[in-house]
C-alpha cells in the first residue's frame, strides 16, 4: 500500500538508497505518518533487501541507515522538538503577518484538541472561572451529497470518550483572551450558525468558522516563511522546521504529556481517546525515546575505559 506509488513497480536491483530516503521522507512530510510507522514499514523493506543481498539480486542494502537519517533530518530528537516548538511559537508571537494565527494553534498545542474540536468550540464552552475547556461537538466539513456541494454540520462525539472536560493551561487562557481582545479589537464577531450552534471562538475576517484545509495552507505559508527567515541570518547548521499538519500539534501535546509523567490513564481522558491502545502506542513511542536518551547519559557515569 504504501510502496507500490513510489518504487514498488521497480525492478529490485534498480532501487537506489536516494529513492528509499525520498520515499520515508514522502510518509513523514504528506503523508503525516508517526515514526513507529514508518519504522515498521522501514523493518519490512530492511528484511526483505537483506534476502535480495543474500541471494546476489543486489550487493548492498539500499535502506540501511535511512531511518536513522530520517530521524535526524526531521528532528524526531525529544530537545530538538522541544526547540522546534518554541521556534514555531515564537515565530507566531512575533510575526506581524501571522500573528493572528497565534491563538489557534497555541490552543490546539495546549489542550491536543482535535480540528474539528476546535473549529467548534464555541466560547459558552469556555470556564474562564474554573479553566476548564468543554469539548462536546465537533464541526465537520463535507459533502453531504445532495447536490449543493460541501457545507457545515455540527455532529456529537461518536464515543463517550469523545465528550470530555479539558483542564485550562495558563497559555491556554491568555491565547484565548488574546483571541477575545483581537476580534474586538479589529471590529468582527461571529456571523455562523450551524445546526443551531453560534457564538465559534476561531473565526476568519467574515465572522465565518475555520476549517481544516484553511489552517493547514496557513501551516505551510508560516513554515516557509520563518524558515526562510532563519536562512537569512546565514547561521551554520540552522534549525528548521520541518513540514507538519494540524493533526501533528495533537500529537506533540501528547508527547509532552508522556514525557512529563502524567498518568496514561488521565491522557487518554484528555485526548478523547475511546480505544486505550491508540493512547499506549503514543506512550510506548515516547518512553522508548526517553529509555534511550536516559541510558545514552549512563555511559558518561557507568562506563569504564
């Protein structure tokens, strides 16, 4: 499925390490795939040129090291992501361009929300009193096949652990009071109503609610620029960062999660997780990273020369 688009139609012998790394690259980057499955993906293809080595069909393995490299051209290093968040923020806060944007995403960092959560949140749904975040709708946008194109439709969450109470962090609070004194600074308010639900915290300069093709062409314009903006200061071995979807900012909030110890059953109540394996797959992800890094730092105190 995920070989044949690329060089699976290709004679073995023909394949080349520039089209494995082009091809991991391609999984990571559009696709939007989490290294542990790219990482299986890699474990096949490894295993089978090794037989195609063992057999003379090739000489050498053209997927040895690539994952590796992978993971050091997209910073999967838990600092390195680490900096890439604050680089992306910073350049959000910052940017006079873009800044407006700041808001959104720095909420869906701070609660893992998903897009459709977002989009329909709705600021009866926020307790600036308690700052607890209700999550109990999601906006879709798709065609509903009656002949009028695609539209708006406000659905309830599919599971009962898709309704749920998000603790507020302080950034949280202060980007959606940012969002709050923006709009009335700039003079707009929300003008939808969907399904009987108004009053959407994220809208655009109409009053009309966000969507996800919308944020996520606005993703790749504030990445091009800020990276574009570091290789102008002609630093050595700059860091960029890499190309990612809404989904991805989810994804990091819950890795931070695991990495500061919260307890995996309260990240699955907060991600809205209704399938405990989905949840364990991003902890065994994380404290796999974190095992190796904590034993890497045992060999400047354990190891005898």
């Amino acid at each position: 499925m995920f070989v044949k688009p690329s060089f699976g139609r290709s004679k073995i012998s023909k394949v080349r390490k520039s089209d494995v790394k082009k091809f991991y690259n391609t999984l990571a980057d559009e696709r939007i795939l989490k290294i542990s499955t790219i990482d299986t993906v890699h474990n096949v293809l490894h295993q089978i040129f090794d037989l195609a080595v063992d057999d003379n069909y090739i000489r050498v393995n053209p997927t040895d090291n690539t994952l590796k490299e992978l993971k050091q051209s997209h910073n999967f290093e838990t600092e390195k992501r680490k900096a890439l968040q604050r680089l992306f923020v910073e350049f959000l806060k910052t940017n006079m361009q873009y800044n407006h944007w700041y808001p959104i995403f720095a909420v869906m960092l701070g609660t893992g929300m998903r897009v459709g959560e977002i989009t329909g949140l709705r600021w009866n749904d926020i307790d600036f009193a308690d700052n607890m975040i209700s999550v109990n709708h999601t906006l879709a946008y798709y065609n509903h096949g009656d002949g009028n194109g695609c539209s708006y439709s406000v659905n309830t969450p599919k599971t009962k652990a898709g309704e749920r109470i998000i603790p507020m962090l302080d950034y949280v609070r202060d980007a959606l009071k940012r969002e709050m004194a923006y709009q009335a600074e700039i003079g707009i308010s929300c003008r939808a109503e969907i399904d009987g639900y108004s009053d959407f915290v994220f809208i655009n300069r109409f009053g009309d609610v966000q969507n996800q093709g919308t944020l996520n062409k606005a993703l790749r314009r504030i990445i091009r620029d800020c990276n574009d903006e570091i290789l102008l200061k002609g630093t050595d071995n700059p860091t960029l960062l890499p190309h990612f979807s809404c989904h991805s900012l989810r994804h990091t909030f819950a890795t931070r999660l695991c990495e500061n110890g919260v307890n995996i059953k309260v990240i699955q109540e907060v991600l809205g997780h209704s399938d405990f394996s989905t949840t364990m797959d991003i902890y065994t992800d994380v404290t796999k990273d974190l095992k190796q890094r904590e034993f890497g730092n045992l060999n400047s105190c354990l190891g005898t020369n």
